[in-house]
C-alpha cells in the first residue's frame, strides 16, 4: 500500500470552445464544460483511481458553493481531504479551446490562502511519497507550505515528486529561482517546452542529460510523440498514436500520476513510463472535441 500526500491548487476549470471570431459586446453559442481542476488536485484524482493507493490532497479552497462541490467531488473519489477553507473565492481557469491550443485564464483565488501553519505533521505518518504542483512555488504562501512539507517528507524518508508549471510562468518567475526552490525534489515531470525553459536546450535529449543530474529520476513529455524518462543514466523512450482535437487539459498531470503510481509499485523506469502513456492516452481519448 502506497500513501501518498499531494500539496497544491484546487480549482472550478470552465472549458470552452472557441467558436470563432466573438462578438464584442454580444452573445454566441459555443461548448462549455465544467470540471474538477488544478494541477494537484488532477493529479490526486488520476492517483486514487490506482489500487493498492491511499491519496491525502492537501490545498485551500473558498467558503463559497464552488469550493464545497470541488472538495466533495475529491471525497467522493476516496481522497482524503486536509483543505482549509478561507474567504477567498474558490480558484478558477477558464480554459479557451482554439483547435489545439488553449489560452488559460487563471484567477487563484483561496489557493493562495494555504500558508505553512495548516501543514499537520500528523498527516505524514505512514504516507511514502510527496507530490508537490509546481505552481505552489510560484505563491508565498503555498511556497511557504509546501517547504514545511518538504521538511517533513524528508524527515520520514519520503520521496518527492514534482510537476512542472508552464514555460511562461518558470521564465517570469526566473528558471534559478525555481530550479533552486524544486532542488529538494527527487523526480521531475514536465513538457518539453517547460524542459526547454529550465534547460536552455534544444532536443530532448539535451534537456533529459541536464535535468537528470539534478533530478534523479522523471520525465518529458513529447505530445504526440510520446516521452522521455530517466533514472540516473538509464533512458526510456514511449510511443503513442496521437489524437487529434482532443482537449488536452490535465494531460501532463495525469501522466504523472500514472508514472508516480507504477514506479512506487514496480520501481521499474520503463513498466512506469509506459504505463503513464496509457493514463494520459485514456484521458484524451476521452476528450476527442468534436468538429
């Protein structure tokens, strides 16, 4: 049995379609959904669904109804939820679908609101693992979280992972400063875009040979053309058949988890790395957005 903690944003994801050129001022018709969202909490629910794994998501949401649907939608999926709530609103992406790419608008709302003195040492008892979103370094307070987590974690043997946040976000906040603040990690997971921002480098494996001497293990994601893991020197390159128009929301996390889940299981690089191809394939195959 594998307990893991996950420590980061919770948020209401509003999904639209892009419908073409918008009216200014004006109504269109389009294709909305609505979703449990952020990083963590995508990563906590794609977890939960692995036998053999007890998950505990730890964040901050807001006293409002949003808040109430997100942290029961997680309870109903088996997660143990440690979230404070604060009167803040409840964290929001509204995510616009142009094809395949998506334009994000992020408001943080209560997920800014988690600060270190909610962090329980109690809950670290008996878990094995720690996931930490990316984004939580990229807010004081959750940063501040987050490193009372680290230590714990640390304190109990624990290995710990971490998500990468986009590109943009890595350069406005500056790549020594993340890459400094990630440094406790054990593992990586990011997209080459992200693997470009911290490293500099061009091609995949360029980006694989540097991140590895810092992280001893974790992995890029290639879209379409599926991933590059590592652990220490070894290398595992996975394939996939691309999918087109799908939404590809969450896909990263969910690979993620998938990898963090087999590879606590098996400790084996190549059964994880490919095993986390089919979560995140399954996901977009269920989101094929129609033309």
């Amino acid at each position: 049995m594998n307990r893991i903690i996950v420590l980061g944003d919770l948020n209401l994801d509003i999904i639209a379609s892009l419908p073409g050129r918008l009216p200014r001022g004006g109504e269109v018709r389009t294709r909305i959904r609505t979703a449990v969202g952020g990083s963590a909490a995508n990563f906590a629910r794609v977890l939960a669904r692995h036998k053999g794994t007890r998950v505990t998501f730890v964040g901050c949401a807001g006293d409002d109804p949003a808040g109430r649907v997100l942290v029961a939608a997680l309870a109903e999926q088996g997660i143990e939820t440690r979230v404070k709530r604060v009167h803040l609103p409840t964290g929001t992406i509204i995510s616009l679908a142009d094809g395949a790419e998506r334009t994000m608008l992020c408001s943080r709302g209560a997920n800014d609101g988690l600060d270190e003195s909610f962090i329980d040492p109690a809950w670290f008892e008996g878990a094995n693992h720690l996931h930490l979103s990316g984004y939580v370094f990229l807010s004081p307070g959750q940063a501040r979280a987050a490193g009372r987590a680290v230590r714990l974690a640390k304190g109990k043997g624990m290995s710990i992972s971490i998500t990468a946040p986009p590109a943009n976000l890595i350069r406005n906040f500056g790549v020594a400063g993340f890459l400094a603040a990630a440094a406790p990690a054990d593992w990586l997971f990011l997209n080459q875009d992200e693997g470009q921002a911290l490293t500099g480098a061009e091609t995949s494996d360029e980006i694989v040979d540097i991140l590895s001497r810092e992280f001893a293990l974790g992995a890029l994601t290639l879209g379409g053309a599926g991933s590059l893991a590592w652990e220490g020197e070894i290398r595992d390159r996975g394939s996939l058949e691309p999918i087109e128009n799908a939404d590809t929301t969450g896909a990263g996390d969910a690979f993620a988890a998938g990898f963090v889940a087999e590879y606590l299981n098996r400790r084996d690089l190549a059964r994880a790395n490919r095993h986390a191809l089919d979560v995140s394939h399954s996901l977009l195959r269920d989101r094929i957005t129609p033309v």
